[in-house]
C-alpha cells in the first residue's frame, strides 16, 4: 500500500532529514491509491488500478537547490537520495528568488477524506458502467465514459521542523452518450470526495436525454444571444479569469489585473455587483488540504466581493519584495449562485441558447482575457422560456470579465472540477460562426 499514517510519513521524513548536511531541505512524501473503469461503444475496454508513492528531496547551499526523487524507502535508499539532491546543489546556479524553509505552521484540520470512498470496489464500478450501458442501449445511444477513484496523502518536512500532513479522496466521472446515427451528443461530469454523493444513475440518464434531444441540429445565424450557461460552461471560462489572480503578473504589467499606466486593479469594480468569488479549503461540499506547497496555511479568502477585486495571490518571494504578507493562490473556487433553477432560468428567457459546455478553449488576448473555443455536447435554442430544438455548435469569442458584466442572472450552484460554479444567464454572448462537429 502506498498509504502512509501521518506518524508513518512523519518517521519516513524524520528518518531521510536525518542523514542531511545542507544548508536547508525541505522534503516531500506522497502516494496515491486509485481505481478506475473505461468504456467505450457500450462495453468496458478496461479497468484497472494504480499504486504510486515518492519522496522528493530539496537540497539548498546558499541559494543553490538541488532536487532529486526515489520511490524506496529503505535507510540506503534516503541516504542515496538526499546525497544526490545535495549534490546536484552544489552544481546548481544561484537562485535569485530563492526564500528559506517557514518555521513550524498551524493548520485548520482538513475534510477533504472520505472513508467510503477509500472503500470502492471493482464491483462498483463495473455497476456505474452499466449504469450508462445499460439505459444508452435501450434508447439507440452509445456510451463512453470514466470512472477514476482514489485515496492519496503528502506530507511535507523541512530543515525547520515544520511538518504538514493531508489524506485526501476523490471520485471522478464523465461519460458522453452519441445517437447511433451519429448527430446528437450528450455529456456529463461529476467530482466529489463522498462517494456517497455520485447518482450514476441521474448522471447517464442527463447524459442520454441531451442526447436524444439534440439529434438533427439546425443551424441558426451566429450573433450575440441571451445565453444560459451551465456549470461546466461558465467553469471552463472562469477559470481562466482565476490564472489571472496573481499579484507578480498584475504588478508586472503582463495581466488582465494590471492596471493601464502601472499598478493593479486590486480595489476595482470589474464586474457585476452580484459576483462574489472566495476559496475555502474547509468548505463541505468543495474541501481541499489545508495548506500549500511552501507550507502556507490555507484560508478562506475572498477574491472578488460585490464585483471588486478583494486580493491578489502572493507567493512568498513577492510578498517578501512587495512588503506584504503571503497570500496563498486559491486552492479552490466557490463563485455565490442563486436559487433559480435550471428549468426556471430557461422559462425566464424569451429568445437564447442553452449551452452544456464549452472546448478546445484558447486564449486570443491575456490583457483582456477574449477566449475564443467552441460549444459541443448539447446546445439548444429557447424561445418564450421553453427549449424549441437543438442548434449546431457555435464557436465564440468572449471574455469571462466581459461575462460577469452582462450577468442576467444566477443559479444554483454545483460542484464542477472541485470548485462551485452556479448557472447563469448572460446577455449579449458572442458567437461568431457555426461548426459541423456534433
């Protein structure tokens, strides 16, 4: 097993620091136990499971570094690893932005493990593929889906005592569902750390119903629509507007949060009033570790409150440079929805288009942040509040700032990729032509 209690992981880095002579180390201990299932064409094509674990050691002399990594832990074994990462230092540059070991921290105690999910079995997973099989057969549709479930744990020591430890689990699913004459497509996600929040069941038949409904698309004219997008939607565009949250890019003039003439838009309006965007590793339904790579604490911040910019990450190189104290980049996102419905939002619009999701998602101008990407898996137009037919895909050219600045209205919230995204309906959403991919 590649699992290791926090006293066994404790031991296995107390055991490795023992044996160096740098300046400062800092050492990192992981390992992971996942599950999974694939299948394709209505049959499962393969299954599966994985162990993995590592140590990595970071030697410094100076502000030398050194890394190297092992996956034995026997006392020879760490000996040799810490010598080649001391060793590697020695032959290394100087860092310029190099920033010694934190002294011991203190950490909220995390909720990101679940033991049922630890717990899956083979047999469940091969009942989540029928799940999707079974019911797409029935209804001349062919699955393709994942199942990916795990358990996994770091742990992290360095020269300075300080000593970090999270156990975590995860469960992820996707599967797309094609009509079998080939011109409706379906698709849906989900990710949790409960397993016992995942309905295989509701998640195919979603999957199946986009499907059939969007057999024989009609193609309409590309313009700016009222658009109702869905989570996994508005996700894929928001979380290119989080890339964009760091303090070092914006203070450097190579951001959308650069301000024009110099500084940043920390303090702005940028978008509606109604957006407020935070992280919260201790949040239940979207829980993350408590603290980072460097072994910061990780806290509730907000980053976006009534539509202004609250803070900007900072690494503990800027902040030092910045005279600012440390702002960790958020390890998850939780953007605050409303309680309207889907179906709600779509009675509510005279003339739009529902969109599932977006891909294939590239960046046009960073200092705008203008994507352009494509819509795919279930994109229909509505009229008087009720869907009237499937379109084909459109692709766009728009801005999450852009975005959140024509918010109509928001939605229920659901978990996305780790992060809570609501529904919402935006106005004015550019699309600029059409595209034959079903």
């Amino acid at each position: 097993m590649a699992i290791y209690t926090e006293q066994e992981a404790r031991e296995i880095l107390e055991k490795a620091m023992s044996f160096s002579n740098a300046d400062a180390c800092v050492m990192y201990l992981s390992g992971s136990e996942s599950g999974n299932i694939r299948y394709a064409r209505n049959t499962v094509s393969t299954a599966g499971h994985q162990s993995n674990q590592s140590l990595q050691v970071v030697a410094n002399f100076g502000k030398k570094s050194g890394t190297a990594t092992i996956d034995e832990f026997d006392d020879e074994s760490l000996k040799s690893v810490v010598q080649r990462a001391e060793e590697l230092a020695q032959l290394s540059p100087e860092n310029p932005e190099f920033m010694d070991p934190l002294e011991p921290q203190t950490y909220d105690r995390p909720v990101n493990y679940v033991e049922a999910t630890e717990n899956i079995k083979p047999e469940y997973r091969a009942e989540v593929a029928a799940s999707s099989i079974q019911p797409a057969s029935e209804q001349e549709v062919t699955a393709a889906g994942f199942l990916d479930d795990g358990v996994s744990f770091r742990a992290m020591l360095n020269s300075k005592d300080l000593f970090a430890y999270d156990k975590s689990t995860n469960v992820d699913f996707t599967v797309t569902m094609r009509t079998n004459d080939g011109t409706g497509s379906g698709w849906v996600t989900r990710d949790y750390n409960d397993i016992s929040k995942f309905d295989p069941e509701e998640a195919a038949a979603i999957a199946i119903e986009k499907a059939v409904l969007s057999k024989k698309a009609r193609a309409i004219e590309p313009g700016r629509y009222t658009v109702i997008l869905e989570p996994a939607a508005a996700g894929d565009l928001l979380r290119n507007m989080y890339r964009s949250l760091g303090a070092r890019t914006a203070d450097e003039g190579r951001s959308f949060m650069s301000k024009e003439g110099g500084g940043t838009k920390l303090g702005e309006k940028i978008v509606d009033e109604r957006v407020n965007i935070w992280s919260d590793p201790l949040h239940p339904d979207v829980p993350t570790a408590t603290w980072n790579g460097d072994g910061l604490p990780l806290k509730k911040t907000s980053w976006l409150e009534n539509g202004v910019v609250k803070n900007l990450a900072y690494d503990r190189y800027w902040a030092s440079k910045s005279g600012v104290d440390p702002v960790p980049f958020p390890p998850n996102m939780i953007m605050e929805g409303g309680d309207m419905s889907r179906e709600e939002l779509i009675k509510s619009t005279k003339r739009g288009i529902l969109v599932t999701r977006f891909w294939y998602i590239r960046s046009v101008d960073p200092q705008t942040l203008l994507y352009t990407g494509l819509t795919r898996d279930g994109t229909f137009y509505i009229e008087n509040g009720e869907i009237k037919y499937p379109v084909k895909n459109f692709r766009f050219n728009e801005s999450p700032i852009i975005m959140l600045n024509n918010l109509e209205a928001l939605g229920e919230q659901v978990r996305v990729n780790g992060n809570l995204i609501p529904y919402m309906k935006i106005r004015d959403f550019t699309f600029t032509s059409l595209s034959d991919a079903v």
